[in-house]
C-alpha cells in the first residue's frame, strides 16, 4: 500500500490530457478519478475526497482557481494537497493560484519525472498534516478525558468538604456559664485545620484546634482521623478522656492527652504527616483554664477591659519526635474574658505586599471584636483579616475557636 497519497483526482476539460496523465499515475500505482469540469470535480470531492487533486487552471464554467476555494470550503476530516496545472508562469499569477488555495504548481505540458516529484512532496507534507492531526486528535481525547477526570475528582473533593465541614457540627455551643463559636475554612477544597469541643461533666469542656501540615485531601483525612481520637459523640475513643473510680468521667491532663497522640501518630500511622496543637481544658464554673501547646500559635485572651494578652510555651508539634513532652500552662478567666484559639492561617496570612499580619496584627484585629457576641465576633474577625488579605483569598486554612466566659451567676 502506498503512503499518505493513494486516491488523486484528475481534472481537465481536455480528455487527451487526462488520458495521458491517468495513464502515468495509474503505472506509479495511484487510483485516479476523473472529471471534466470542475463542477463536477466538486460533486465528486463532496462524495469521495481526493488525497490530492491535479486541476487544470484554464477551464470552461469554474475556472481551477474558483474551483480550489470551492474545495478548500468543504468540510473535510483530512487535508488534501491540490496541484494547479498550468501554461502560465508570470510570478503575480502564481501568487494568485496561492492565495486561491492551491500547494503547488505543475507548467504544462507536465513532465512525467516532474510530477513524480511534485506528488513526492505533497506526499511529505500530507503526512506530516496527517500525523499533526492524529497527534492534535489524541491530544484533544487526552483533554477531555483529563476533563472527565478533573471533573469526578472535583464532586469528590467537593463532597469531601462537606463531609470534613460536618466534623465541626456545632459551630455556636451555649454551656449555661460560658458559650463557644468556631470557624472552619479551608484554602482548598479541604484541608488540615481542625477545631472541635467535647464535653467532660457539667463543669468542664474540652477545646481544641489542630492544625496538619500540608493541605488536600492526605491532610483531610488526618483530621478526620484525629477528630475520632477527640470525639464529643463517642466518649470511649476520646483518647482525652478517662472512667474514674466512682464511675463518672474525668481526663486526662490536656499536656498528658498531646503526648500519647505523639505516640499513637509516630507508633500506629505511616505517614509523614505532623501536626501543631492547642488543647484546653476549662473550668465552667471557676473559669479556670488547663491548657497544653504543641506549636501551635499562642491563645489569645481578651479581658472584659480589652486587654489582649498572647502567651505560652510554644513546645513541638505532635508526630514529629518519638517520646516528646509537653508544658502544661492555665490561665485565669473572669466573668467576660473571652479565649482565642487558631490556627497559623490567620497570624501568618500575607497582605498584598507580602508582609503577614503576625501577633501585633491580629492584636489590632482582636480589638474590632469588642461588644459583639461570639458568634458575630468571630465572624468580625475574619472579615478584617480578608480585608487585610486584599480580597484575593487565604493561601493557608483559616481556622479557629473563640470562648466566652460569662460566670457561675449566669
């Protein structure tokens, strides 16, 4: 079989020519249609497109040019090679029969080593068409399967999200004597961040916020799996929780509860993974707070008389060293102190220069969040730090936990 060229279309008013030319190509082994005209060179194109066409320029009715636009107008799925053949050779007449559509030219009377080479060359470059078609098809299939793709991957991360947003249920909790807002917004469709409570007794809730490195879907399904470990629903697989003797629940001290999720991350995960944590543990009734840090940003606390203080003792983040220890710390809250735990998204959010907003930032952006509730509050909180973004998005998972406490009285 030959190459790219197989089928030539043969067209002159002149029967004698396109004997003697049908005859040349038939003995190089090509299969030769013929027509008079070039309507009828047309009607025969729409039927069976030629591989190549050979067009006499001068002819009755439509002339070879007319028809070469006529046959550069179908739709054809493959590119054919269209030779004029003709007397004239004044350059301004060969640039016409180029911009008309044809590849090359053949001067009558045409020479038979002549036009084995011209179709030797409209060989080469139907080839090279053909293959820049296929490879442009193949392409085209990879795309719109990378598209089905990105598209079912996109549902699943969205469902993703729905379900990683659902592990924080209770966005506002009102404990009698304290009340509880988070905020879970990741910079993707899922992410790291964590924030959750738990309850303990009548007098004592559990806060947390847990931030894993990394982001997607790997550093989604570690928070799902952390979140079972500090669970509000299933108190047997709280790893923070304990039976004490006479039968009610007690727990383990916040530092004690950090340095065993240390060890089942490094003993029981394979993964690369670690995260930074803050765990506090708050007295209902006294407002007193246990607390424990694992490179986690400080805890903020605004005093009923606007006072900001941020401090602790910053310590390593969890799974990254076997047999680390953790400092507890507490703090002292009265009647109207408010306690803000997030997560790094937020202090080291850049601005559109690049700078972040850091502790004395958020410190500015704490005092916006005075006489509202916490729920509004927190809300407040984030809306500055978008305006402080510049509008364009967080590029880190924002998160994080703001704690009123109101008093026993209350």
């Amino acid at each position: 079989m030959r190459g790219a060229i197989q089928r030539i279309l043969l067209v002159d008013d002149s029967r004698l020519q396109r004997r003697i030319l049908s005859a040349s190509l038939k003995s190089d082994g090509y299969e030769v249609i013929e027509a008079a005209s070039g309507e009828e060179a047309l009607e025969l194109c729409e039927e069976t497109p030629p591989d190549l066409v050979l067009s006499d320029w001068i002819m009755p009715g439509m002339d070879g040019i007319e028809f070469c636009q006529a046959f550069r107008a179908l739709e054809q799925e493959k590119y054919g090679y269209f030779i004029l053949l003709t007397s004239k050779s004044e350059k301004a007449e060969v640039a016409k029969g180029l911009e008309g559509g044809a590849d090359d030219f053949l001067i009558k009377p045409v020479n038979a080593h002549e036009l084995r080479a011209r179709i030797g060359a409209g060989e080469r470059i139907v080839r090279m068409q053909r293959e820049l078609t296929q490879k442009n098809s193949m392409i085209s299939d990879t795309l719109d399967e990378l598209q089905r793709v990105y598209d079912s991957l996109d549902h699943d991360l969205k469902e993703a999200k729905k379900l990683q947003q659902s592990l924080v249920r209770d966005r506002f909790k009102d404990f009698g004597t304290g009340a509880a807002a988070l905020i879970l917004q990741s910079s993707g469709h899922v992410g790291g961040d964590l924030v959750g409570h738990f309850g303990i007794s009548d007098s004592r809730v559990g806060l947390y916020s847990i931030d894993v490195s990394g982001h997607g879907i790997s550093s989604a399904l570690m928070t799902a799996r952390l979140a079972g470990f500090l669970s509000s629903n299933s108190p047997e697989q709280n790893v923070a929780l304990k039976t004490l003797p006479d039968g009610r629940q007690g727990y383990h001290p916040p530092a004690e509860v950090i340095r065993r999720l240390n060890q089942i991350i490094l003993d029981e995960m394979e993964t690369e993974h670690y995260f930074t944590m803050l765990l506090a543990i708050v007295n209902l009734q006294t407002g007193d707070v246990e607390m424990a840090q694992a490179g986690h940003p400080h805890p903020v606390i605004l005093r009923s008389n606007g006072q900001v203080e941020q401090n602790g003792p910053g310590g390593l983040p969890v799974g990254l060293i076997d047999g680390a220890t953790f400092t507890p710390f507490s703090i002292e809250m009265s009647p109207g102190d408010r306690l803000l735990i997030l997560s790094d998204g937020v202090t080291e959010c850049p601005n559109q220069d690049g700078d972040m907003l850091g502790e004395e930032g958020l410190e500015d952006l704490v005092g916006q969040m005075v006489n509202r509730d916490v729920t509004g509050a927190l809300n407040v909180l984030i809306e500055e730090l978008e305006r402080f973004a510049g509008g364009i998005g967080f590029p880190d998972d924002v998160s994080g936990i703001l704690f009123e406490f109101r008093g026993p009285w209350l």
